[in-house]
C-alpha cells in the first residue's frame, strides 16, 4: 500500500526551509546553508518541489549559480510570479497536494542511495501559504514532518509575522529547532527573536542582508559570491551545520532507543510483560490522518543490512484499531488542535462544582437531542469509559432502590442487587464497573472483583460462507437451547435481520426465554436487579461480538415489564402511574453503554437507534473528542435524576473529577460532533451506502427502509469475498467496524492464537517501502476499524491486502 | 482588589483591532468602521492605547481628522515609528503590561456610562508585534478578551501571515468572529481569505484599497474623505456593522442564559439540586491568570439596578480553590495551549497497547527520577486521579496475595482483604477507591459500597492563637486517648514538628499504639491486609486535614515491620530475605496518594518527603498537567511490578483506558513540570521561604534544616493573624494551600455550615468592579489555593480582605 509518510534515513538529513512571510530570503538562507553544508558532506542537494515566476528567476537556477556544486532540482515550475494557488489555474491540469507529496518523497528517496548527504527543501511562499490545490504549504508537506528551519521576517512587523508562523507549524505538529533571519539593525528583529526563541529551547542565527542589487549582472554576481562566501563561514551559521548535523543522528539513537528505555519504565496496559522486549515494542514518532509513523528495531535491523538504497528507519503503518476505538477524524487534525488550544487559551480548567461554561452547555444540549431518545434530558461528566459506566451504576442503583424501598431506607445493604446483562460484556477497568461483567480472564484475578450480575447468553449475527445468518446461544447455556430453537437462521440481506416486523416468531421466543431467565434469577438466587446494562449491537472488548439486535430490543422490552412478576419487591411498585408517563423508566433502568459503538462508530450518532429502543442512561465517550483526549459523559433522565433530590446534601450523587467538564475536551467534542454530522449529511458516506444498497433485494419494503439502511465503510462485495475464504469462520462490518472471525480448531475466545498469524502478516507488510497495517486482535477475531474521514482508496488498498493474506 | 479582567457593559460595545501584520490598514479600517458605526449609534469612541511616530501622523490624529465627529483617544505616544518595546527605551520610565492594561480599563469605564456606544481599540503593529513592555499585542490586552477583528494582508503572502495570526489569537482565547482586508486583486487574497474564514464560521468582507496619496494636503484630504464616505457605506461594510451589533447583544444574552440552560441539561457534580437554582448557578466567560471571569443572576440584577455608570456583566473572581485543586500555572497559559496543540498536531491521540512515544516516556523517566525514590521505577498511565488509585490498588493487592499465598493461588476469595489506612481519608470516587475509604456522607449511600479497610485515628497539626501544635485524636476512638498521651504538644517553630530527632516520645508512643491496633485488627477481624494507602501530610476531600508527618512516618515503619506477627499468614514470608533488598516491599505495599499533595502542591516535588520515607507505590494527578487536562500516573516498583509476570497473559495487569498516555497530556505534564522545577529553582519563591524562615528561632540545627524548610505562599504573619480572630479555631498553610478552620458550636464535619457564610462574603466582594474571592468550603474549613505563580501581589490582597472578612 502506496502512503507517504514520515522518512528518516539515517544518512540523508533533510532540512525543510519555512518562511515566516514571502520575501524574507528563504532562497539566499538555503544558499547559503548549501554552501556551508558542502564543507562537511560531499553530497549537497537542493529541491524546490513548487515555484513560481519565471525560469530565471527560479529558485533552483539561482541555487545552480550560487550553490557551489549542489544539485538542485525543481518539480513544477510556473511561469507566473504569483502564489501557486492562481499560477496552478493557467496550467494544464490541477495539480493535487498527493502528486506534490508524492513526487517530493520519490525525489528525496533518490538521493538516499547510500552515502552520506543533505537534502535542503524549499517551500513556496510563507508557512500558510496556499499549495497548488489550495491548501497551504504547512498542510501540504506535514504528512513527510520533515526537520523544519523557520526564516524569520526581518522587516517592520517581522516580529509578529515570525513567532505567528512558528505557532502555526507548532500547530501542525511541525518540530521547529530552528529559526534564522537577517540581521537588518533598523528593527533589530533578530535580537529579540533570538532571545524569544532561545527562551522556548530553539536556536536562532543570522547573517547579514544580502548587499543592493547592481545594474552590472557581472558585478552583480561576484557581489553575491562574495556575500554567499561569507555568510556561510560565519560562525553562526556553522554553528547552526554542527546542530543541525548532530540533532539528526540524535533522532536517529533516540528514536532507535524508545522500546528501550520505554521497556525499563513502562507498565503497559494489557500486557503480560514476560512477552514483552524492546522488539516488541513499537515506537510512534508521530501519526498522520490513517497512519502511525512508526519504528520498530526489526525494521532497523533490516534497514541496516541493507548498504545502497536505505530504508527510511519510519514507516507508515494504518492504524487499524482506530487507535483503541477512539479516532475519529484522523490523527494530527489541524482543526481540532486549534480548538483544543483556543479552549486551553480561553479557559485552561475551569472548576465545574456549580458552575458552567459554553463548551460544556453546548456539548449537554447536543448528547440531549441528537439521539431522538424523550427520556434523554440530564449529562453528567467525567473522563473516561469506565468512570462514565461508574455514575451511570450509581445513578440506576439508586432510582432502583429508592422507587422499591423509599428514599430514606437503609434496607439496601440487605439486597443483593445485581445488574442484568449479557455475557462477554465488559464496561471498564475499574472495580465498580468490573463487577457488571460475568467472571471474565479480564476480572477473576483482581482480588477484589465480585460479579453483581445476572448474565444471559445472546444470539449474534454474522456473514458465513457470503450469508446472513443469526446464530443462536452457544453451548455454554443448556437452559438456552431448550427454550430456543437452536437452528441458524437464514437472511437474504442484513437489512432483513433489522427488520423485526418480519421476525415475530424469534420475537416470541426471545420473551419467553428472557421472562424464564428473570423469573429464575429472581427465585432462586433472590437477587434484584438495580439495571439493565447492555453494549447495543457489539460487544467490543469481549470478543467484537454483533448481537442479535431483536435481541437486545425484547431485553429491554423484559426488563421494562419485569414489574408484575417482582416477587422481590417489599413494596409494590404503581405499574399504571409508570405507564402514564413514557420518560419514566420501567422495571428496571436501562442502561446503553455506547462508550465504543456511539457517535458513529457504527455510522450512526445513536447506535441505540439500531435496537428501535430508548435508554434512560446513555453513556458515551472514545469518538466523542473524535480521538484527541479523553471525556466521558452520562446521560440520563428527569426521572433517575429526581431520585437524588431531596432536602438532604447527602442524598446527592457525591461523585465528581476535578477535571469534570474541562473546557478542551468539551470544545473538542463540539467540534468533532460538528464534523461528524457533516460528514454524515454531506454526502461523503453515500458511496458506501450505496454499495450496501445494492446487495439487498429491491423490494419495496428494502426501499423503504433506505433511510434506515444498514451499512458499512468496509465495501459488501469484500465482506462476501473473506467471508469464503478457508481459514474464515464468519465475518461482520457496520458503520466503521470490521470483524474477521478467524476458525480455532482449539477453540474461540480470548486465549485463542488463530488471528495472531494473520495480524503478524499485516504488520510484516510487504517488506518494501509500503505502508503495512497495524491491527489487534481479540482471541480468534482480528478486527479493523476507520476514522470516519478515511479516504476510500485507502480502504480499498486494505480490503485488497486483508483477502490476499486470508488463507 | 483591583484586577483588570474581561469586560461586558451591555451598552458599550467594544471591538479590538488587531492586524495581521503591520501596515495592513488598522487605522484606515478603524476610521471606515469608526464612520459607519456612527450612522446607528450616536457615540463612538477610538482608542488607540499605544502609538509610535510622529504626533500628526499618530492614528488617533488621523482618526480625528477622518472619523467623523468620533471621541479619540491615545493613552501612550512615543515619537519614533518603531515598535512599542524600542520606542519606550528612548521613554523616561518603562511602561508595564499591566499600566497599559489599567489605562485602557479605565479609558472604557468611563465610555460605559449608560448611553448606548461602541468603542474601537486599535492595537499597534501586528498581532505578536511587541508590546511596550516587550510581551505581545496579544498577551498585553489579553485579560479584557475584547471582541476582535482582525485585519488581514492584503500583499502579496497575506493569506499565510493573515491565518497565521488569526491562529495566534485563537491560541490565545480571544474570540475572532470578523477578519477584514483591502480587496487588492493581483494576489486576490480577500476571495480566498472569504472563503477560508467561512468555513471556519468566521465572517470576512474586503473593502477597495485607499487611493494612492497625491502631493496636494487638500486634494490628498479630499480624496481620503471621499474613500472613507464611500467605503463606509458598502453593503460589506454594513453588513459587517450589522453583524456585530447584533453578536453583542447575542452575547449577552448567551451569558445571562446560561446559568438557567444549564439548569435544564447538566447534572452537576457533588451537588443537591434541590439546591440549585439559575441563581446559584455561575457562568465562567473565560479565565486567565488565577481569575475566573465570571457571570452571575446576582451581578446581573445588580447591573440592570443601575442607570449610570454600567457594571460590567462580567467580573474578576479569585479562583481559590484553584479549580479544583489543579491549576498550578494559570488559566489561558499560552505556553501550555501551544505545547497541547503541538501535540495534537504530531500526533493526536495514539494507542498505547505494546507502543510508546517520546512525551510519555519523558515523563515516565520524570516521575520515576525525580522523587528520589529509589524505589519506583515503572509508570502506569490512566486518566484521573481515581482510576490511578483503583490501579494502584489492583497492584498492590495482588503483590500482597502472591506473596502470602503463592502466586497461582485462586485462595484469596477466602481472604478478608483489607487496606491500612486513615479515617478521613479519599481516595476517589469510583466505587473500588471508594471501598478505600471509611463510610462517610461520600459513599456510605452508594449501593454497592463495601468499605474493605481499618482506618486508624491520627494527630493533627495547626497554629492556634499564634501557636503551632500537634493535636492528638479525637474522641471517637477510645482506644487512642488510652494508648497516647491526649495532651496538646506545643512547638516553637512549625520546622520543629518536623524536625522528628526532637521527638522520639511521641515516636514510640505512636509506634506502641499502631502496632496495638494493627494486631487487634488481626486478631479480633481476621483480616489480611492488601495496602497501607495514606495522603501523606494533608488529607484533602476529607476535610483539609494536616497530619502530623511524623504520625504518619511512624505509620509506614510499622506497616512495613508487621510480618513479625503476622499471625494471619497462611505461608511464613522470609523477613531475612526481604531486608537484604532495600527497593522490595515489606510487610505491605505502600500507596501515597499524592493526587493532590504532590508536583509542588505543597512546595515540593514528592510530598513524600516532608515524611522522610518512600513509598512503593505513588499516584499523581490534578497538577501534573498544570491545571489543564485530565492525565494520571502510578508509579511503583519492580517489586510491585514483578507480582504480575508469569508466562500466563492472565496474570497481567489487565487494565487500560483507550486515552492511556495520550500525548496532549504527557507533552503539557513535561512543560508543566518543566515550569513548575523553573519556578522552585529559579528563586521566584526565595521570599516565601525567606518570610517563613524569619520566624524560626535561629539556631544552628534550624540553619541547618533551612533547605528542607517548610514554607507556604501564604505569609507566615498573616497566619498568625487569623490564627487569632474570635471566629477561627485553627490555621495552617504549606506550599500554596491554605486552611482556615473555623469554630463551629454545632461541631465539625462535612455537614457543618460555619464556613459559608465566609465564602459568601468574599465571593460578594465589595459591591463595586473589584474583583471577588471564588472558595469552596468543606465543612467548617474555608481553604485558599494559589497557582505556583500567583503573583505576591495577589496574595496579599487576598489576605488583607481575608482578615478583614474574618470576625
């Protein structure tokens, strides 16, 4: 898979030249860096990817008269003095930020055949200067993150011009070392640059201004040697050589010696470190749009053993767990960095005890009415997965116990309250939230865990063999398969599974299993339930199982009823008030945890909206800063709210983080929403939508449905092709998500090795230049996820390369 | 207490004019705006704060001549046309931020005076151009946060330097809803910038370049009145004026709703609702520096009371609870918003399972170094103080389990697993941290709390009556006034009480009376316990209680010797083989919760130290990022870390947060310590120090001690002077924490409601545009909290009003 990435050859240093404007010399500076670079490498080269004006006048000719035997290249050249943006229209054809990057990566890859040398790249213009497509320069080249040097403005105004354009490729992820400019007296722009600069731990220099320009071109020209002579054997600039070439071989032996030092005082999460070396560690130098910039030492093993033609010590690698689910909008997104720092810069923290901020009241108003559920009207924040699972357990625990036993009662602590769910759920790493999930590998050896549950096995649904197919409880539960047919069930589309007007039969079934599980829990362990908990339509960290979502509707639906049947109760609850009023909750309160499949990680804000059901709590994070920082938030209803209300401070929900509500990660998740909504309105996801479409059968029923269609980034015609292939047990892709079950002779879960083969060959790649995907597994699933943004092609690219490596 | 903050008078609107860079047309644009203001407000003010050049070339002259009957206004003139911070060296005396700042407020005061007007504020040269005292335009007026426009560059490489600034203003918090450039066609920067700020929801409008100066001074006047009568009235131009009459207003009305919209939607942390009311509820506009600007019903009712002389909607309020605990560097710190937005641009978040990157390892190498702990050396990261507790705890649970019982044993569930620890303590609120704490008003009514722990009585020091003292236990364990002598000791210097070679006595006697308790924990309960878990000096949520350090030292010494009688231990452990390794735990693993206390919080790194013992296991937060975004670490020991290997992937820690180590937290936790080390070594809190040393009696071994000298921001004599108010029990400060303790006759506790009528004087302030006290109390206790660089000035300020707040 063609991606250009970050590049770092061990032998070819690359210095990118940035203007803080136009006009400030950035083609005298590479001059004469040029020149003065000749002095300690033999191997000097000079590219102008874009420049404007006429041939003569181009960058890279005057590099060729001045630069002392330097190569100088140039990709595109127009004609016209102007900013690329407009000399581009007069031009043939348009001329795309890829083709630039591309061209610029194959040029530099050129000169790294294996001697020692220095490549100095000019940009056109100033730091946010328009490219060719529009874009500007800074965005254009960010993907290669080359070492960057900023020449400053020496004129009036310079000041401000250079510390701006500065935190602008700060911004974009730039690291800036450098900074030069002239050192013109009037302004004295340099001393106090050098002296701000100098403050935030980079180096500035100068040089003298380049002398008036004469009439004579002879003497115009030994005037600019002489001057070229000069500037380059000053002190200032050889000092800046001597960082410049020491900083690069100090990237290089930091760089090789993070799974090092990250092996000596790292304490992984999930990680049985007797498996852990520095080999097996993987370094990020940085993250672009899909793609890790990543090092390993088996990737520098084989770039040292090969002498011509280096490999670049980084390699892009897509970044096929979404970044444990989280991203959204792609890594190093410019938009969301400078949201993230105007909140810091408008607010930093501010403490949210009593108190509120816009970020925050914008971001409650819209969890409240984007998922379309009337139940939903209070949010309540915190910072992650598991502390939001937390507060939502509290909040229902106490709606529970409060409606049962009255407000005031201590009788609780002589309940065994439980919350109901399914198998293979999981909600978080803490304790409280630990305990909602069935004895799993993740839990039982946490001293402290105690299940509080009541787990009900589930169907999930899946494509085998290029079918739809709804498969029943698995063997682990007898009591299942006695109630419930165990046949697989057939489906001519996957729509058809969501259409649950035609699957009354199952609808049936499902209530009387689900009512006889409830009745035996309740008789014969004498428990209560304070909740239904459920993860809607895939149970992520437990094995990316896809629930029957009719399932998971009667569940809800059971739970809701469960009153006339509660034996348990010691204090009858009122059924008909209940139905009076659709907000209330019923039974019990439900529960969605939507931390993973909401905000359209399934491709819909709501992934409640696939179930037709409305939960009283809500609880979301990951794609919720679309993958910058974390944030959690936990919204429910009027009703579990007043259960905490009474005239004593104590019967509040006591719990908060001082972080609660903090104003970037609300600014962001305003942001990212924002985004997100576009991108499902504007049409950007209609080609995907499409191609589920057209699998289904044209009915008028399927027509109908349209609007509600279930569909996937990952293409139908892929999902069929894996489907076939031997080594497949079954496969599942919605909205981002893609799922292969791979087949374990040995059996499936958690410990199961089956898909550690084919995601060792992913990451192995192609074993040239090519970008190589970066997957985790589950067990025997190895599943891969998008960014809700990620181009086409490059899924395309993926789906080509995943069924290539499928036995 | 004077404090410029950020201004809102509903009848003057105010717009700040900054330039992209100098010589885009700031004042040409201010006179257009000037003019075409005039046509629906009758008065309208210029203001230019800092000028440079010749007196009739100086904008406001010039504005004078051209504007149309506007007031004008320059507050600071300086002859040369240099930028502000050469020009005010040639000045009789330097010129402050902060008398620049002070000018421009008082200028604007006395324009609010109840008639409807709008005010221009031009700003000199660029956006970062300096200002007088050699800061920036941006920085100098960023405490008024005024409504901005932004003039862009028209020449040539003006797109970039013109999206450049706007980004520079952004990171600095300020709100750029309009940006405005002469439509100068050749480089056609205005179509493209239209469009660019469009998309970015911010307005943009051109208007026609002025006509090139004639020789004539009256066809040049001529010319110029006819350009300014002519562009003032385009449609752009008015829209404009439209636009941002109307956004005032929208704002206003913004604010004022936002106490009543949060009502509806957010449930707020740690709050009885009943209690809440849009009147009780306060809107943050922005902060900076340690001062929220704040909204409230009660200000505005104020406001609307008066006819004349218009208050400010918004207000400077003192955040002494320092957010929360975690502001250590100010709110709107550039410095961090610019490091957090580098990092989202280099990488934005990236997964953390087996990988690692260049921010999270320094600071894991930060917080395993710098403590001086020989005993920690692997980090942990998780996302809030609470979740690095709960890690902590898993840690040290299984260390203990494996220890005593061998590491494949499933025995544990048989074992009454405990923690050691103090009452009063917190540790967090999810629900497995909560289980650390001893019921209280906190937990005691979440459902599923089960408090697993002995929680011991302890001494307490404070000053009363001018007097440092430790205090023994309270009445509620008889066991303790039996065991320990219950007089009050009373010392000289607060140094003294640390100072434990003066203490053997009370050493022992500690030591006889833990060691009692632990055996009748033991004996009577059977329980085993898991972790001693302290907050070492200060006990924060549990009601600002200092401990006495030596108490708690004492604590760990017998924790650590308790295999000798460790009658409960089901497999002897070698005490022999133990002592022999002075990094391995010892009895039970040691947690110090330093989520609070430690990062400096106390004037020190580790707040360990003040115990002179080190702790297996230490967790932080709140400060580690400066006060800007959630990040937590545990930090332990190999010992600790060892427990979890085995050749079994279940044996693991399986915990992790999708957020775990993301790089915008890890890079500002590295500035923010980076900072933080500057501060406690560059001498900025030698006065502190000096003031608390003074107090000591002068002998050699306090000279001695002088470098591990207790200190606190707040005064030492102002200590002393609460200390004696009729209304005050006790007092005690360190670092940048200060405790007042009132009496309270109806007793103590969280309950109690002696110190809100305090926090309500102070948040009420003077009634007129001071600046007020924003505290939170915790029961009888009103606690201040500064940031690490809260100005001495502040300080004293707080103080004095403080003391005269106090009965």
């Amino acid at each position: 898979m063609r991606q250009v990435g970050s590049v770092l050859w061990p032998k070819l240093r690359i210095l990118q030249i940035y203007g803080a404007n136009t006009g400030v010399g950035k083609t005298i500076f590479s001059s004469v860096l040029c020149r003065a670079f000749k002095k300690h490498i033999q191997k000097v080269h000079y590219l102008k990817p874009v420049s404007t004006g006429p041939l003569n006048e181009a960058d890279d000719h005057h590099m060729s008269t001045f630069g002392s035997n330097v190569t100088s290249q140039c990709l595109y050249q127009f004609d016209e003095p102007i900013s690329p943006h407009l000399a581009v229209r007069s031009a043939a054809k348009p001329l795309s930020d890829a083709e630039v990057l591309e061209g610029v990566y194959r040029e530099l890859k050129s000169y790294a055949n294996g001697d020692e040398g220095v490549s100095v790249v000019e940009t056109a213009g100033g730091v946010l200067s328009p490219s060719p497509s529009g874009s500007s320069q800074a965005d254009l080249y960010r993907p290669l993150r080359l070492p960057t040097l900023l020449v400053g403005d020496y004129n009036l105004g310079g000041i401000g011009t250079t510390i701006s354009a500065w935190e602008s490729l700060r911004i974009r992820g730039y690291d800036v070392n450098h900074v030069a400019l002239f050192a013109e007296d009037r302004y004295d722009n340099h001393t106090y640059l050098k002296e701000y600069f100098h403050d935030r731990g980079v180096s500035a220099f100068s040089i003298a201004p380049p002398p008036e320009r004469v009439p004579s071109l002879e003497e115009d020209t030994q005037a600019m040697l002489a001057y070229y002579q000069n500037s380059s054997e000053t002190a200032e600039v050889q000092g800046f050589i001597g960082r410049f070439l020491a900083e690069h071989d100090q990237r290089i032996s930091k760089i090789r010696s993070l799974p090092e030092q990250a092996e000596k005082v790292i304490w992984h999460p999930f990680m049985q470190h007797t498996e852990r070396s520095k080999d097996t560690i993987t370094a990020w130098d940085s993250a672009y749009g899909d793609f890790f910039q990543s090092f390993t030492t088996k990737r520098d093993v084989a770039t040292n053993a090969l002498s011509k033609a280096e490999k670049s010590l980084l390699q892009p690698a897509f970044d096929g767990s979404a970044s444990w689910w989280t991203q959204g909008l792609g890594h190093g997104n410019p938009q969301l960095a400078i949201v993230a720092a105007h909140a810091a810069g408008r607010y930093g923290h501010v403490m949210f005890g009593g108190a509120i901020h816009e970020p925050a009241l914008q971001l409650a108003q819209t969890l409240v009415e984007r998922p379309e559920n009337p139940r939903l009207n209070r949010v309540f924040y915190s910072d992650n997965g598991s502390t939001g699972m937390e507060v939502a357990v509290k909040m229902a625990l106490r709606a529970s116990v409060n409606r049962f036993l009255g407000k005031r009662s201590a009788d609780h602590r002589k309940l065994d309250i439980r919350i109901l769910g399914l198998k293979n759920s999981y909600h978080g790493d803490t304790m409280g939230t630990m305990d909602c999930s069935e004895p799993s590998i993740y839990n039982e050896k946490v001293e402290w865990y105690k299940g509080r549950g009541i787990w009900l096995d589930f169907p999930t649904i899946k494509m085998r063999q290029g079918q739809w197919l709804v498969e029943p409880f698995d063997s682990r539960d007898e009591s299942a398969s006695k109630s419930l047919s165990s046949e697989t069930k057939y489906f001519d589309t996957i729509d058809d599974i969501f259409d649950f007007s035609n699957r009354q039969q199952e609808h049936q079934a499902y209530t009387s299993y689900i009512r006889a599980k409830l009745l035996e829990s309740v008789e014969k362990h004498g428990v209560s339930f304070g909740a239904l908990i459920i993860e809607p339509m895939l149970l992520g960290a437990g094995g990316m199982m896809f629930a029957d979502p009719l399932y998971q509707k009667v569940l809800v639906e059971v739970a809701r009823e469960f009153h006339d049947d509660r034996s348990w109760l010691q204090q009858e609850y009122d059924a008909s008030q209940q139905e009076s009023n659709d907000t209330n909750w019923a039974g019990m309160p439900v529960i969605f945890d939507e931390v993973f499949t909401g905000l359209y990680r399934l491709g819909r804000f709501s992934a409640a909206s696939f179930l037709g059901v409305h939960p009283d709590i809500v609880v979301n994070a990951k794609l919720l800063t679309g993958g910058l920082l974390p944030l959690c938030t936990t919204t429910t209803s009027e009703a579990i709210f007043s259960a905490f209300l009474s005239n004593d401070k104590t019967d509040a929900l006591l719990h908060g983080h001082s972080y609660t509500a903090h104003p970037i990660g609300c600014s962001v998740a305003n942001e990212s929403l924002k985004t997100l909504t576009k991108l499902d309105t504007d049409g950007t996801w209609e080609a995907y939508k499409k191609d589920w479409t057209s699998q289904s059968t044209s009915t008028a029923a399927t027509r109908h449905r349209n609007k509600n269609k279930i569909w996937s980034m990952w293409s139908s015609s892929f999902l069929a092709s894996a489907s076939h292939k031997n080594s497949v047990d079954n496969v599942f892709a919605i909205g981002s998500v893609l799922a292969l079950t791979l087949k374990d002779p040995n059996g499936s879960g958690y410990a199961s090795t089956a898909a550690t083969g084919l995601r060792d060959k992913l990451l192995a790649g192609s074993g040239q230049d090519d970008a190589v995907i970066h997957s985790r597994v589950l067990g025997n699933v190895l599943y891969l996820m998008a960014a809700l943004n990620t181009p086409g092609k490059t899924l395309q690219d993926i789906q080509e390369i995943v069924l290539k490596a499928l036995k």
